[in-house]
C-alpha cells in the first residue's frame, strides 16, 4: 500500500505545542464541557429514543450503585476485561451524574475510579489494557473533577500519569507507529488521559500528544480508498471508536485535530459498516469478528460531523433493539453508550442508501450486493486479500448471503483468544506452519471457500479483486484467488453475482497443476439440509427454503460435513452448524469449471445460463 496521506501542519511539534499553550485549564472540557449539561437535556428532551437511551444510562448507573468495585483480575495475560468494565461503569456513572447531580453516582464512580487507581499496575505489558483504563479514569477525573474530594482527585491524577502516560512513553510494541487497532486504541487513551491532566504535566502532555498526532496517520491510512477497515467490522468498533475519542478530545481541548478527520477514506467509514451489515443485521464478518453488531457511538459523531443524519438508519435500528432488551450493571459490553447522547441529535426521517452495491480496495477488498434495502433482501458479500493481514483468517473468497431474513450461507467467526492461548496454540504465529492456521475457525477448511489436496490456503499470498460491477441486470465481484492456492492450482478465480430475480451464482474457473488434485467446495450454513439427488439440496430454516443446485459440473454428489465438533480438543464447537458441499477430482493441468445456484424459493426463475466469469460483465 502507499505511504500515509501527509496532514502537513499535524506532524509538527510546534502546532500542537502551541494549542497547548493557549488550552482550557478549566474541568470538565472532555468532549461535554461544563454548562453544555442543560443544552444536551434539551436536545434528548426532543426524541423519545434519546430520552430512552439517558433513562437507560440511569438505569444502568442505579443498578452499579450495589456492585463490588473491582479487583485486579487478569485472565492470561490480559487485565482488559476489567479495563474495559471500569470504562464502562466510570462513563455511565459520571455522565448519570452530570445529568441529574445525584450523588449516589458521583460517590460511586470516585469508589471505583479509587480502586482501579490503587491496582498494582495497569498490565503494561499489554498495553491496551492500559490505554482503556487510562481513558476511564480520564474521563472521571475530567468529568467529576470539581465534586471529587480533593484527596481522591490527587490519587486518580496520579494513578493516570503514574500508571498509564508514563508507562506509555516507555513502553512501544510497535503501536506507536503501526497500522492496526493498537495504534488507533494506544494513542488515543493516552491522549485522553493526558488531555485530563495537562494543566499538571504540559511537556508530559506536548510528548504524547505530538507522538500520536504523528502517529495515528498510520492506522488511519488503512481506511484508504474506501472507508473499509481491513480487520473487519468488529474491530471497526474498536479502532475507530478510540479514533473518533482522539479526535474528539482534541477538538474539545485544543479546538482543533490537526487534519486528522482529513485523511483519505476515514469519513467514508460510515459507509462501511452500513454496507457490510445484511438485511438480517448480521455482519459480513470475516476477520477476528462477530456475527452481531451493537450499538456504534462513533457513527453519531460521524453522521454530525457530516451532517448525513441517514447514516444513522441502521443505528436508529439498533438503539431501538439494544433499548428493548435487558442490560444489567455487570460486564463491559456497550462500554461507550453514553457518548452517543453527545453526538445525537433527535431523529430525522433517513433513508437507506441509493446504491445496491458497494465494493472497497485497499488492504482487504470487497465486493457487496442486495437486491434491495428490505429486511427480505438477497444479500452477498465476498473478500480478497491475504490472511497475512491484521486478525485475518484464511477466508479468501469466501462468502455470506442473506435472503428473506435468513443468513443461509455462514462466517463461523472468531474464537474467544483466551480459549486458545491457554491451550498453548500459538494464535499469533501466522505463518505457513503457525499455530493460528490449525484453528478450524480460522483456516480455509472452516470457511466457504475452497480447499485443495486439504491444503491450506497460502498465508503469504494476496487476492485482488479484479472486477466489479454494481449496475445491470447481474452486479458481480470477481476474486483472482490463484496466489492463495500457489503450488495447488496453476489458476483460481471465482466470481459470485446477484440475479435480477434475487438468486446468486457461485463460479469457481480452476486449472489443476501438472498433478490431480481434489479439490472440495464447502458452505457453512445453520439451516436443515436435504440432499434432493445428485448436485442438488433443499435448505430449510425459519419457514424459508433455500435451493441449492451444482449447475457444473453434472453428477457431483453432494456431503454434509461436520462442523458442529471440529477435530482438535481446543476448537469451539459450533453448534446447529453444518457444511453442505462437493469434491471434484481435476486432472493434471485441466481446467474445471464450479457452478453453484443459490435460489431464494418461490421467488426465482430458471437457473442462469452458465459462460465463463470473463464474460459476465459483457
């Protein structure tokens, strides 16, 4: 990829120095500054989602009043789980009290933020545990400042320098100046904690603030061409949420985030997890990633920075679902909730947007149709690049569809790191022979995509996509998947397309090396399988049937494969799960062509005339 976009006046010490210079010394200035309380009451007073969402955010603050502080437990060799909740419970509390100034919150988030603060350390050796709880504390400190007792305020003031900045400057696995989620996560907790406490520490502050204004670009520039984030949508949530707290605070301490917002595709990211969510609302998740989507704070910021309240659709939906269901005061989920109230505004009428397809570059590619913007839409999203990357899984080409509120074809998604750590795998040795590649989840016999001779797919090898087309009677994404099977087959590319009549076509175009090979093409789903003859299925799951046909070549006699109990003791299991697929045998230096029919029933017509992927677009 090229080299980050050049912000210009961002990298240099002396602008950021001199913001500092001229900062607010005044608490609270951390994204809600003192007075902004009445003006925000006012703005939720005027939606009755919003009135819910503070009524939950008291709720939630009510029931942590009883809750044990925490302690400092790790699992492994992470403190993030309790970093996480401490954020959780310190930002519900305090902005439960700043809205009502109920000093049950106020006493209770002090308590917590006291223990977090008398921990022995904040786990430094990994360091995002340190970067969440520094930004917890952060925004206590800042947001209770002038109700907290004085002795606390020094402890807490302490423990974030002590604990979390300085460590901070010592410290550098690579985040510093990396590409991941690491870099957005790290740089941004330590400038929200140094944000909190710069009045007290101003070369502190100048040293953090300039390194990651640096720094950040680097993450940032993965966003490029597109907006798509390259570990997909579930660390979207992570590295952009701490993007989007960076730039928040620095606009609200220092009036400005040094063209930061600027960077090429990072305020198209909205458009990303917008695409990459089915009509089902389950994630395209391929990556480390989760099926399900939460509530995302950051696109609130996103859709009043731009002031697109559409990019909200998919959001209003999932207040709405999270806002019915039952959250109790315990765990770190939805740990940044309140912020979305700083960024919302009462709801508009939206609309979905125009585009039926939408495709991105850079480090992963993709490729995303539906018929529609309904909930009974078809569906199809695909991927290329490298299993190489950050978090990515051998899932080259591999698929998910949706089709009359049914996720047929299946991600199995990521495994809980711990489950596998603890086992002693090596989940971060990503090479050929790594440990990671022997996880079913994350290895191309556990995706639906192809697998050679049981081989698995090249880690080292990139896939492009090398066609794409939106508009016409048949949008289709064409995945050149032949450096991913290098030494296996001499040629690979498999192109998948959306009907006008809401079915899908799978083509594999393979050409055997100068060996046999067998080759087995596999498609996880949760439905109930019916092998109907020879290359044909009945799939039944909710009252909806989906038909699947090989349409090439003729006479393959399809498997159900077990994927509820993978082979090793250390696989999760993945129950009501199956793998409905086929295996050919290729001849020395042949050429085959894979054909599979994926129709929505009743609602479809014939079964597609078949041409080569070469022509689809003609």
């Amino acid at each position: 990829m090229a080299k980050p976009v050049d912000i210009g006046k961002a990298r240099k010490a002396e602008d950021v120095k001199a913001k500092l210079a001229d900062a607010p010394k005044a608490h609270p200035r951390l994204f809600l500054k003192s007075g902004d309380e009445e003006k925000l009451k006012a703005r939720i007073a005027g939606d009755p989602l919003l009135q819910g969402a503070l009524d939950h955010v008291k709720d939630i603050s009510d029931a942590m009043i009883a809750v044990p502080v925490l302690e400092r437990k790790q699992i492994g060799r992470r403190l993030l789980d309790v970093s996480r909740t401490a954020l959780r419970r310190i930002t519900y509390l305090s902005l439960a009290y700043r809205m009502t100034k109920d000093r049950r919150y106020l006493e209770r988030a002090q308590k917590e933020m006291l223990a977090c603060a008398g921990f022995t350390d904040w786990n430094p050796r990994h360091f995002l545990d340190v970067a969440e709880m520094t930004t917890a504390l952060a925004i206590g400190y800042d947001w209770l400042y002038q109700e907290l007792e004085p002795e606390a305020r020094r402890t807490i003031r302490t423990a974030i320098v002590e604990k979390g900045l300085k460590p901070g400057m010592k410290v550098n696995g690579g985040w510093v100046t990396g590409t991941n989620n690491w870099n957005q996560v790290c740089n941004g907790g330590l400038t929200i904690g140094v944000l909190a406490v710069l009045e007290d520490e101003p070369e502190l502050a100048a040293d953090i603030i300039v390194r990651a204004v640096a720094g950040v670009p680097n993450s940032m520039h993965e966003y490029v061409p597109d907006g798509a984030y390259p570990e997909g949508p579930t660390y979207w949530g992570y590295g952009t949420s701490y993007n989007v707290l960076m730039l928040a605070a620095l606009e609200s301490v220092l009036g400005s985030d040094f063209g930061l917002s600027g960077a090429k595709g990072f305020m198209d990211t909205p458009d990303f997890l917008i695409n990459v969510t089915g009509p089902t609302r389950l994630f395209f998740n391929y990556s480390d990633c989760s099926i399900n989507g939460g509530v995302e704070p950051a696109m609130y910021w996103f859709a009043l920075k731009k002031d697109e309240p559409s990019l909200l659709v998919i959001e209003k939906e999932r207040l709405k679902k999270y806002l019915a269901g039952k959250h109790g005061p315990e765990g770190m989920g939805n740990r940044f909730f309140p912020l979305l109230l700083l960024w919302a505004k009462p709801f508009a009428e939206m609309k979905p947007p125009s585009g039926l397809s939408w495709n991105a570059g850079g480090r992963t590619p993709l490729g995303i149709h539906r018929s529609g913007w309904d909930e009974n839409a078809t569906f199809v999203a695909t991927k290329g690049g490298s299993p190489s990357s950050s978090h990515a899984h051998m899932d080259i080409g591999s698929f998910v569809m949706d089709a009359d509120g049914v996720r047929w074809a299946e991600d199995l998604g990521m495994q809980g790191y711990e489950s596998l750590e603890s086992k002693g795998v090596e989940l971060w040795n990503g090479k050929q022979d790594g440990g990671r590649w022997t996880v079913f989840r994350l290895n191309n016999r556990g995706h639906n995509t192809l697998v050679v001779d049981d081989k698995l797919q090249i880690a080292k090898g990139n896939a492009p996509i090398t066609e794409f087309k939106k508009d016409g009677p048949f949008p289709h994404t064409v995945v050149n998947m032949t450096a991913v099977y290098e030494g296996q087959l001499k040629s690979a590319v498999r192109g998948i397309g959306l009907r006008e009549d809401g079915s899908v076509l799978v083509q594999d175009e393979l050409q055997a090396p100068d060996r046999k090979v067998n080759v087995r093409w596999g498609m996880i789903t949760r439905a109930e399988v019916k092998i109907t003859g020879d290359g044909a299925a009945t799939l039944e799951r909710d009252g909806k049937q989906l038909e699947f046909r090989v349409l090439s070549p003729s006479g393959v006699k399809l498997k159900i494969y077990n994927t509820e109990k993978p082979p090793r003791e250390y696989d999760a299991e993945n129950k009501g799960t199956c793998m409905i697929g086929f295996e050919v045998d290729v001849e020395k230096s042949a050429k085959e062509r894979l054909s599979v029919w994926l129709a929505p029933v009743g609602k479809t017509g014939n079964a597609p005339e078949l041409k080569p992927v070469g022509e689809w677009g003609r």
